[in-house]
C-alpha cells in the first residue's frame, strides 16, 4: 500500500491537472454558493429574531431548510469537480446539477441525514454554552465547555468522513436511493477514513495562508480540495472489491 | 460490499471506463495542457511582483491579500510536476519576500505607536477625526472589554496634562498655609 506522502501525492497531483485551466468555472462556482449561503443565513437570521422558544425553533427550522437548498448547490460543485477528474468539460451550469428531477430528491434526504448528524454532534456543546451567562461566565466553565466541543467535532468529522462519498455515489448511480448511498459511502470509507482524513489534513496549511488574504485565497484551495476529494473517489472506485 | 460494483449498471461518470480491474496500482493519467499551466504560472508571477511593490508603497492590506492568491496559483501551477518550477518559484520568493516585509513594516509601526508618545499623538489626531477616539483610549477599551494589560505598554504621555502640575503647586500651598495657620 503505498505511503500517505506518496498516495496524497497522487491525488493532488491528478487534482491539479483537472483543474488547471478550469478555475475560472469552478472558482466562480464557489463564490456563487458563498454569496448565496451568505444572503440565505442573513435572511434566516432576521426572521425570526430573539431568543424565546418559538423564534429558537423558528431559527432552526429556517436553518434546516436553508441547508438543504445549499446541499442541492454544494452537490453541483462536487459534480463540477468529478467530471475535470474524468476529464470531462464542464460550464457553469453544472453548478445546478442537484435541482434536476430525479436527483434533487435523493440530495435533500441525504443531505437531511447530514444536517441531523451534524446537529445532534454539536447539540451538547450548544446546549451547555446557552446555559453560561457572559463572559465571566463562559470563563469559568471553559474546560467543560472546549471539551464539549472538541467531542462533538471529532464525532461530526467521523461521521463526514463515513458520508464523504455521497454525492459522487448520487451522481454515479442514478438508480441507488438515498438510503443505499448513505450505506454505501459507509461501506466503502470502512478502512479508508484516515487516508482521507490526512489527504484533508494536508490542505491546512494552504487554508492558514489564506487567513491572511481574508479568505480570498481560499477560494481557489477549496477548488483544488475539492478535486482532490473526487480523485480520492476515483482512486476508491477503481480498486478491485475482491481485495477487502 | 461489492453489491455496489457488480450490480450497478454505470452510466455516470465511470461508464465503460474501468480499465484498472484487479489493479491498484496508480493509473497513468492525462497531463495539463502546458497553456493552463504556464497561464497559472504567468498570474502567480505577475501577482508575486504586485505583492512586492504594494509592500514597497506600505498599503499593509494589499501584499496581505495578493501574496497568499500568488502562492496558491503557484501551487496549482505545479500540475503532475514533484516542484515547483520558473516563473512559479520565483513567484513564491516575491511572495514570501513580500509577507516579510509586510509583517517587519507592521511590527516596527505598532512597536512605534506603544514606545513613542509623539508617534502616538499623531495618530492620536488621525483618529480622533477619523472615528472621534484616541488609540490610548481605543486600547483602554480592549483592555475593559478582554481583561488584558496592554496599556501597561504604552510608554510616556502624548498629550500635556496642565491638571497635573496644577495640583501638585495648590498642594504645597495648602501645606504652606496650614503650617502657617497653626500656632
């Protein structure tokens, strides 16, 4: 099996030649799912201000929905990214891939699993941070409360990594349901979730650098992540399953 | 686990295109096109060198924003190649060179701002137009609001302070004139 080094290597390098040539579709891309997701959470914000109980559900409700709208738009730029690695040609439309019938549908349910998995791993930090008072208060109860959260993210990272797979599967068998691509990308991550996990790993640095340019970086890292993960997918496929 | 091989009918993305059955090994893949590359190469360097001579004009932000792009393309530049290569090394270099020198001019201009008062109050009138608040104040403030001690670092006074010298002459005058009353 080769080295870590070796195989992130590999699938950078494959990543890099996709999409040179291409930033220009696929950065834009990304900046139209930001500017999107930015307006929506603004919007989701404002309806229902305050925190009483109804205007917390409210809130959640309007941010359930939200995330499934921007699913449908994050599962376009996935695609965008898996037909460079099959060197297929791409345009800008390709973003809106997830709104045609047929594959909308499976996205949403998907999509649906993953907001809830990722909200009942944070809902323990966010219950015990609601129940601090100010500053002084979240002081105190740092410890608990880091902790907390740092148990919840290493859950919602397992458990992203095991759905990795999902919207390529979406896209590459139109006849599997949504319950079966959920298992499948499970099945398939089964031995291989700390290899995607260092490959993911190995874009921090880019990411820091780009803290410095207020983002604006990120852009074009996230594209090269991005086609990084969809050759890691390619590279999954094409293994023989006899040998697991 | 295999259900997902045998008994799919591929029509998407891998359709009649499995060519490496039984074979794990790393496929041979297409290369770039060398315009893509040498395009990405060209940006990174242009960007490199905009980075440098912002730096040079001291505009803080922009090295800050062009430099990290410069870097990234560079990268991206790379393709299937192990290092980097020509106009996207020396485009890392100007980069690198620039943040440097970016983080020296910032450093030198805040260390000025905390060690001397007349830098100090002239900044302090910048911003008392700008935003109708003084930088000791804005620092007071930061120190209230997060619980630090940076006004410990300001060094000397930038502003006259006529109440100080004041106080301490009636002072020595009440003293006077109390030892004179008594007797």
């Amino acid at each position: 099996m080769a080295r870590s080094s070796e195989f992130n290597f590999q699938r950078k390098s494959e990543a890099r030649s996709a999409i040179a040539g291409h930033l220009g579709t696929t950065v834009g891309a990304i900046i139209f799912y930001l500017i999107t997701a930015m307006i929506l959470s603004t919007v989701s914000v404002n309806i229902f201000p305050g925190s009483g109980a109804i205007s917390t559900v409210g809130f959640m409700a309007v941010n359930f929905l939200v995330s499934l709208f921007l699913g449908l738009l994050m599962y376009g730029i996935n695609i965008l990214h898996l037909s460079l690695v099959y060197g297929q040609d791409v345009s800008f439309g390709g973003l809106f891939e997830g709104f045609r019938r047929g594959t909308n549908d499976r996205i949403i349910k998907v999509q649906a699993v993953l907001t809830a998995v990722n909200f009942v791993c944070t809902l323990p930090a966010t219950l015990y941070a609601s129940k601090l008072t100010g500053l002084d208060g979240i002081r105190t109860h740092l410890l608990p409360l880091t902790g907390l959260y740092l148990l919840g993210s290493i859950a919602e990272i397992w458990f992203a990594l095991g759905f990795a797979m999902c919207y390529f599967l979406i896209a590459d068998f139109p006849e599997m349901g949504s319950a079966q691509v959920l298992r499948t990308s499970v099945k398939m991550m089964k031995g291989h979730r700390w290899r995607l996990f260092v490959l993911e790993l190995s874009f921090l640095p880019l990411y820091f650098l780009s803290l410095l340019s207020f983002g604006i970086a990120a852009l074009w890292v996230f594209s090269y992540e991005a086609a990084s993960t969809a050759s890691f997918y390619k590279w999954l496929t094409g293994r023989q399953p006899a040998s697991h | 686990m295999s259900d997902y091989y045998e008994n799919s009918n591929h029509s998407g993305y891998n359709r009649g295109t499995w060519p490496y059955s039984g074979d794990t090994s790393e496929p041979p893949q297409e290369s770039p096109s060398p315009e893509a590359q040498q395009g990405l190469e060209t940006t990174s360097f242009m960007l490199g060198i905009a980075a440098l001579a912002s730096t040079c004009f001291m505009t803080v932000v922009l090295p800050c924003i062009l430099a990290p792009v410069s870097i990234v393309l560079a990268v991206l530049s790379k393709g299937r190649r192990q290092h980097l290569r020509g106009a996207a090394r020396h485009a890392v270099i100007l980069s690198a060179v620039s943040l440097l020198l970016n983080a020296v001019l910032i450093g030198t201009s805040v260390s000025s701002l905390f060690r001397s008062p007349e830098t100090r109050g002239a900044v302090n009138q910048v911003t008392k137009q700008m935003y109708g608040t003084t930088v000791e104040e804005m620092i007071r403030q930061i120190d209230r609001d997060l619980g630090t001690n940076l006004s410990s670092l300001l060094r000397g006074d930038s502003t006259t302070e006529p109440e100080d010298q004041n106080r301490d002459s009636t002072e020595d005058g009440m003293d006077g004139g109390d030892n004179g009353t008594i007797i």
